[in-house]
C-alpha cells in the first residue's frame, strides 16, 4: 500500500482488438500487441484480468457436442428442461458435487471447488455453434504462467505484476451476476483488516475484503460480453503483495470449506 | 452506452478528507467540498458511490446500546457467542427473517429484503465506542435525494448522473467479503444481453450483469476502512441508463424474489 494506505485513482482500461483465440494462441504475445495497438505497456504495480473464456480457449478447453454421448441422468434433465443433453452431459463431468438440480437451474460445484452455474460450462462466445467451453484446468497456474511471461517480457520485477482470471457467477439472494476470480497469482486474495482499529479504537475483527473478486468486477466494467474485449489492465491500484517467500495461494483461498459453509 | 459498446477506460477516485458525520449533516455539501479539495468537479455520466454507513449516520440512524433492552433470546446467543446481548438485540430487530444462526454467526433478511451478518448493524467507524449504525431506512430515496441534490449543485441533467450506496457483504460459498449496492439512483441496476447474439450468433439468454455491484466494487478499492475515504467517483463508465419515463428501480431491483431463491 501507498503511504497514506489510500488508492486515490485507480484506472481500468479495456483491451480491444483480440482474434478469435485458438487451442496453443500465446496470450502473452497477444496482450502484449494489444497493449501496444492501444499506446500503453506494462509498468510496475499493474494487475492484468483475463476472462477465463480466452484462456480456457487457449489452453484448447473446448468440447465438440457432437462427440459428447449422454448419460440416462443427462438425457432426463435435458428432456424435462429443453436444453441439449450433450451439453448437460459436460455440466455433470466438470462437476464434483451437485449444489442444486431445480426448476431447470444446474448449480454445480466444480473440480476446483467454486460453485456456479452449469460448473462453469458456457456455450457463449465458443468460435462456433455446437461448442461448449469448460473453465481452465488450473486458473490459479494459468494465471501464474501469465504473470511470470508478462512480467519477464515487460521487464518488470515479478512481484509488481499481478494476474487475475475472472469469469462471470451468479449469486444467492441478488439478481444478476458479477464478474468474480477464478484465478490469480501474485496477489493476496484477500486484505484483512483483522486486528486493526478504526478512529474510534474499535477492533475490526471479521473484516476480510475479498479484493481480487472486486478487481474482477470493475474490470468487467470495460469488458463486453459481444466485442471481444476479453482482457483489462488495472492500473494505480497498490495490490496486496504476498509475503515475500510466502507461497501463492491464488484464487484457491477464496473457496469457502465446507465446515464454514452454511449454504451448501 | 458508446457507439462501440465499450467502456474503453474508466477512472476511480477516492475522495478523501470527510469528517465525522453528525446526523443532519449535509452530505452534498461535504461531497462538492471533499471535489474540489483534489480539484475535481462533477461531469456529466459520472457515477458517486457512497458507503452507507455516512448516508446512515447522517440519517440518525445511531443507538446507543445503553438504551436497549435485551430480549431473552437475543441474552441467550450472546451469552454462548461472547457477544453484546444489546448489540444482538438491535440485529434482532432490524431483521425481518433470519436466515441462518449458527456457529456464533447470524445471517438476517432485512426489511429491505438483503441478506447479510447481522442484519447490516455494525459497531464499526461509529462516532463513540457503545454505537451501532443500522442501515438506512430506505438507501433507494437516499441515493434519489442525493442525486437529485448533487446535479442541481453542480448544474448537470440529472440522467447523467448516479449515484449509488454501497456496503460490505460477505457471501455464500466464498472467503472474503465485497462491496455491493443496497441503493442506487438513475441506473438500471442490471444490464442484460438477453435476446442479444455474440459473434456466432449465439443468443445469450441468462446474462444480466449486476453493473451497480460491480460500480460498488470497484469504488472498494479506492476507499479505506480506516482512514474516512467514505466516497468514490467513478469517471468514464457509460452506465447503463434508465429507460426515458420509467420508474427508478433502485438497488431494490437486486433482491431476488423467494420463488426464484434456491438457497433461503
């Protein structure tokens, strides 16, 4: 953090201008062209959002419908809800728990323990109709990767750069979904407050914020779902840095273990 | 939105330099003061985001837990949870529904319909230690009154500005809480693509992204629980406008209806 502990001005903006990503693209390569294009470079203190669309795309995570064959479970599902079973057949292979399976809404735990709509599975934005497109593998090591060649490409200190995967969740209680961290290397997932106090001398106890989920909002901010605008640069926000030799605990620390959980 | 659809930078101040808020107290006043303090000046398509818990002290919305008179039950619970049977008795009553008590932790609906710890009753940044701040009675007409007030001031047409307030929430399933709006004003709180096709030509039919969350967000990482940064502007985001005549829908518009709440 700055001196004060104040970011005063903080800016967000879009990266345009990206192809259609295939299986093997180098997102490095790309965001860096993308950065260029638009007059800007890399500098000490960034943090870089991707949509995990374009790095799942990449990574060549991407299932051709028509060589999905259905379990019974899908079929059922599918026929009550009309939706194609091939595609509730993915939900269920990527999921490894079911949250919630009512009224036509698939709320699913993933293999990386985030739960959300059709475990991640999208059939938005795929390069053709009759693809679907899982979550990264790994975002927490997609991000790590990124973060390592950006920064070695930009010739900035690694721990100046970080990295966030984002992708778009719903939530209980509120309509609408927000762009949240599946992934992110070289920042703390959370700042806590815990054990500082306020003017007054009370002691925050429970105040954890969850800042790289609010980095990944406001970089949907500049994002658009139809024009290909799939990755921001933050820029003038002093992130929490990890503790030095600390190991990166990634977006992984922002899954809530079941013995907290209530609303499993 | 811009003839490209695209936000393509957008700008996040914190402003700095408020003092303690005694009920009464003219937020427009101290928000003008507080912009042109770092030289600013309010713009057409600027959105303010405000915490609450200013927008409440100025309302009255204080007690003093000498004056409560603790329930029995609420006795009981912060006797096995350590915690102030009067403090426990205030959640109690700003509650409508309570959605989870357990594990010393007490989830409540409350009377505007958000589900949050404690009913959104915080002994946080009060004035005195002995305080708790409720939540506005109705942060929708808060944030009206302001934007109202804010534009005449600085002599711009009202929907071209917003103005939202914003509170910290934690969340089902992950660590860490985030900013949200629990009021808004001359915004769609949601912006859909429903009906709209990506570069395919897939129709996106789920997506309505919760903007209002995510300007609240956003405006968190400029703000500092501990050192009265109570206010953000937010520069550049061509925010989602509110239909010519319609009503105001406010951050009501986020609380989801219980027939489609699968996790009450």
């Amino acid at each position: 953090m700055s001196a004060s502990g104040i970011n005063a001005a903080v800016q967000i903006v879009g990266l345009a201008g990206f192809p259609e990503i295939a299986p093997g693209a180098s997102l490095v390569e790309l965001t860096l062209a993308a950065l260029s294009g638009q007059a800007l470079w890399l500098q000490p203190g960034d943090v870089v959002v991707y949509t995990s669309k374009i790095i799942a795309k990449a990574e060549g995570r991407i299932v051709a419908l028509a060589d999905v064959v259905p379990s019974s479970l899908a079929i059922t599902w599918a026929a009550t809800h009309a939706k194609d079973p091939r595609q509730v057949e993915v939900v269920l292979r990527e999921a490894r728990r079911i949250v919630r399976m009512d009224r036509g809404v698939l709320i699913a735990e993933t293999q990386h323990g985030f739960v959300c709509a059709n475990a991640g599975v999208d059939a938005s934005n795929t390069k053709q109709l009759g693809e679907v497109v899982l979550l990264p593998e790994d975002p927490d090591a997609s991000a790590r990767r990124l973060r390592q060649e950006l920064a070695a490409a930009a010739g900035i200190a690694l721990e100046d750069l970080a990295v966030i995967v984002s992708d778009t969740f719903g939530r209980p209680w509120r309509n609408g979904q927000t762009n949240v961290a599946i992934g992110a290397a070289g920042i703390a997932s959370v700042r806590s407050y815990a054990g500082e106090r306020d003017p007054t001398g009370y002691e925050l106890r429970a105040t954890e914020i969850a800042a790289v989920d609010e980095l990944a909002g406001a970089a949907e901010l500049v994002m658009h779902k139809l024009a290909r605008v799939p990755v921001a640069l933050i820029r003038g926000y002093d992130f929490p840095r990890l503790a030095a030799g600390a190991p990166d605990p990634g977006a992984a620390a922002l899954v809530r273990v079941a013995a907290s959980d209530f609303f499993r």
